[in-house]
C-alpha cells in the first residue's frame, strides 16, 4: 500500500461523512449529496488544501466505486417496468439528443473549437442515472409513473453513451468494436435467459439463508458477477462500464421479489455507503481547477456547456414526452435528463488521454456536469410542485411469463 495511503483515505473518508451531514443542513436548498462529495474533493484535493492525494490504491478503489455505481444503475433498471412506451419515448428521446448533440460538436469544430465533434455530441447525450435515483428514491418519486419514464430516459443516457464510447472511442477499429460489442450482447442477452427463468428451489433456499448469514452469500454472488462482467468486456477490448451496467441488469432477474427486497439495503450500503462516495470525492480531487481559475474564457465555458447540455440532452423531452406526461411533468423530466457527471468525466477523460480534448475543455466540460448536478434536479423538483402529477400509468408490454 502506498505510504499517502491511509491518511488520504481517513481525508476522503471524512469527505464522504460531511457531504450527507451538510447536505441535511441545506437541505431547504435540496442540495444533492453528490454534488458536495465531488466540491469537498475538490477543496480537499491538490487543487486547493491538499490534504488528500489519488493514490495507486485510492485510484483503484476509486475505479471500483465508478463500476459499482454503473453496476446498481443496471440492476434499478427493471425491464419489465420501462418496456414499452417509456423505454420507446426513451430511446427516441436520445437519438434526438446524439443528433443535435453530433450537430453542435460539428458547429464548433467549422468554428475552429478544439472539441471534436464526436467527443462533445457523446457528452451532451449522457445522463448521470446513478445521482438521479437517491433523489428520486428520497423525493418518493421514485415509485411513481413520472419515475418510470425517468428511469427510462436515465437509462438510455447512460447505456447510450457508454455503446458509443466503446464502438467510436475506444478502439481503433470501429467494424472490430461492432463485431466485439454483438458477441458481447448475445452472450449477455442468453445469460439473462437464463438468470430470468425460475430458479432451482435449492438455489432460492440457499440464497434466502445466507442473506442474513455472516457469509452475505447473495453480496458476494452479486460481486462475482460485477468481476466477471469487467473481466469479459476487458477479454473483449469493451469499455468497461457497459460491463458493470450488464451485471446489474443480469443480477437483478436472478432473485425472487422477496429476495430483492432483502438485498437491496446490503447492495446500497456496500454502494453509495462507501465506494461510490469515494468515486465523487476523487472526481473532485482530479478536476483541474487551475484551468477554470486561470482562465476567464475557460470559466465562461461552464455555463454555456450546462445550457448546451439542457437544451441538446433535455430539450426532445419537451416534444417527445407530448401526451403522456403534463407540461410541467415534461420540463422537470428535461431537467432530470440533461443531469450529468460521471460519463462527462469518463468520456473527457478518454478524449484528453487520446489528445481528442483539451484539459481546459475537459474542466469546462466536468466544471458543467457539477453544475447540471447541483442545480436542475431542483429546477426539476421546482417544475413537479407546480402541478400536480397526473396518474398516468406507462404502457407495459405484456411479458410471457405473466
């Protein structure tokens, strides 16, 4: 272990306890816990106090919490309930995104900008799913049909980008990528078969044992699974996320109802109670300030990137919602879209070790998702209380087991 280790740790570890706590005392602000994780990472990093450093095994445990946040992103998602018309509005929704966000990376690269077209239009099409469901699990909202359709749209901004990345920016060969990415989706696609079937009854009753149980036997099942899924996009030369983004969708249609309710608490303790907090507390670590600092056009960026990102990631859903959710539904549904961060921080940081991006656009870039995090999930709460939610309850497609 690295000497800085253990004090950068206790620091971060530090972080991660005060970002709730303050959180709870602005919380008539309703400012997201994540967004103070990645500030008080930015205060305790290099960039201002310097009290904690990214160490080898801080960076590791860092990379752990990224996958593991992809990884309960996947499982939230439940099929059976955004099938259909949600799913379908989703999937419209951001292709409109990839267009207009393909169309103003070009604008800026006619203009002489040093952001490749590709690397902006991938940027302004993700949504950070993982920060949206605390708030609306907190918010209750979570359980509701405008929650349907947000989980929806939050999944096709994150599985979306992370299918682009790994076919455009990844590899070298994007017809190899595809070949890799369809051997990838079939192998996942059969092993969901599978995990959705009925299980053994001795398999049920060993896993209902064990969740109270010191061996926590169904955890350390749903840790295989996250370590087997990198492993296999590895093997495959995949971006890394989509790995952890399929396991938690395989996971989840390997327990009983019963036995999700039993492990979810284990699963969110495990992620947003220690490696996740890590990750947004490194993040913030790892931003470059002094290229904001030091730079007034660079500062200016941040908020023209955030309103960018509003209008390419959310703006469709003020069209494409029509008819199925109120007005006020559909604007607080665009802000909760165009909420980004940690895919803005993997796709600059693959555009800035590529030489695609530069570091002051990268921090533009990163400097807007933090804002997009702090401020339009409570534009969008704002949006929700001034109209009542109706209770329109999204399409399902039947399923064939019932």
């Amino acid at each position: 272990m690295d000497l800085a280790s253990p004090g950068s740790f206790a620091v971060i570890a530090g972080a991660a306890v005060l970002a709730p706590i303050l959180a709870e005392l602005l919380r008539r602000f309703r400012v997201p816990s994540v967004v103070l994780e990645v500030l008080l990472g930015i205060v305790i990093g290099p960039a201002v106090l310097g009290w904690a450093d990214v160490t080898t095994v801080i960076q590791a445990l860092s990379q752990f919490g990224l996958a593991f946040l992809m990884f309960i992103a996947g499982y939230e998602l439940n099929l059976q309930r955004v099938r259909g018309r949600p799913l379908d509005r989703a999937f419209v929704s951001w292709s409109c995104s990839l267009l207009l966000g393909l169309g103003v990376g070009a604008l800026l690269t006619l203009d002489g900008y040093d952001v490749s077209d590709l690397m902006i239009g991938l940027v302004l099409t993700t949504t950070s799913l993982g920060s949206l469901i605390p708030i609306l699990s907190d918010t209750g909202l979570l359980e509701k049909p405008f929650g349907t359709f947000t989980l929806a749209a939050g999944a096709m901004g994150e599985f979306g980008p992370v299918v682009a990345i790994t076919l455009l920016l990844v590899g070298d060969n994007p017809l190899s990528e595809a070949l890799w990415l369809s051997a990838f989706v079939f192998v996942a696609v059969g092993l969901g078969y599978v995990a959705s079937r009925p299980q053994p009854p001795r398999f049920d009753a060993l896993i209902s044992r064990h969740l109270t149980t010191s061996s926590q036997l169904p955890v350390r099942i749903a840790v295989l699974l996250l370590a087997l899924m990198l492993l296999f996009a590895y093997e495959l030369g995949l971006e890394a996320l989509l790995g952890s983004f399929t396991a938690g969708m395989l996971f989840r249609p390997m327990l009983t109802g019963a036995q999700r309710e039993r492990i979810e608490p284990r699963l969110t303790a495990i992620g947003f109670g220690f490696v996740i907090p890590v990750f947004f507390v490194v993040s913030g670590m790892q931003f470059d300030l002094d290229a904001i600092t030091h730079s007034a056009s660079t500062a200016l960026l941040i908020p023209a990137f955030l309103v960018l990102l509003l209008a390419v990631r959310g703006g469709p859903a003020l069209f494409v919602y029509r008819g199925l959710l109120e007005a006020n539904e559909r604007r607080a549904l665009a802000c909760f879209q165009a909420t980004a961060l940690p895919l803005v921080v993997v796709i600059t940081e693959i555009g800035r070790q590529t030489g695609r991006m530069s570091s002051s656009s990268a921090a533009a870039l990163v400097g807007a998702a933090m804002l997009s995090v702090l401020v339009l999930p409570v534009l969008g709460l704002v949006q929700l209380r001034r109209g009542e939610a109706p209770d329109i309850e999204p399409e399902v497609t039947p399923h064939a087991d019932g």
